[in-house]
C-alpha cells in the first residue's frame, strides 16, 4: 500500500480551531496537497494562543501551505475564485448543531 493514496489531491480549506484543520492534516498526512484558508489580516486564532493551547497551530496544520485572505473583501474573493478551479475538493466548516 502506497504511503500516500492522495497523492494528486488537492485540497482547500476553510476551517479553524481544531476539528476542520484535523481534516486537513488527515488529508495531507495521506499525501494531498492541502492549502489552508486562514482570515487576513491575523489568521487562524489558535496561531495566537497561550498556555496548553499554544501548540495548537502547529500540531493541527502540519503539512500544509496557508494563504491569509480577506474574505469580505472584493480582492480576496478574487483570489478565491482564481483557486478554486484548480483544486480538487474544499472543506469547509460546519456548525455543530447543523
């Protein structure tokens, strides 16, 4: 068995915190190129934590490249839209309770 059945996937994710960006490290653990989505101008919140939570970032976003994008902006979207088409699939974040 290959150690990297993904090889060729290409991923772009949306998510923070810890469940989505375990999706992402799962993804590219298995060889996808995964690129991660994180709000400009500051990032993924857990980059900024303290105490337990300090090596939060690094553990869930280990091996994959990130892009910080201002989402509500009419130039991230830009960007957004130029990627997008040559990505395989997209994970984004869903809410607990739907």
């Amino acid at each position: 068995m290959s150690a990297t059945p993904l090889a060729g996937i290409k991923v772009l994710g949306f998510s923070q915190t810890v469940r989505g960006p375990t999706a992402g490290l799962v993804f590219a653990e298995l060889g996808a190129d995964a690129v991660k989505v994180e709000p400009a101008p500051k990032g993924d919140h857990t980059r900024g934590l303290g105490g337990f939570g300090a090596s939060f970032f690094g553990a869930f976003n280990r091996n994959k490249r990130s892009l910080a994008v201002d989402l509500k902006r009419e130039e991230g979207q830009a960007v957004i839209r130029r990627l997008v088409p040559t990505r395989t699939t997209a994970a984004s974040p869903k809410s607990a309770s739907g």
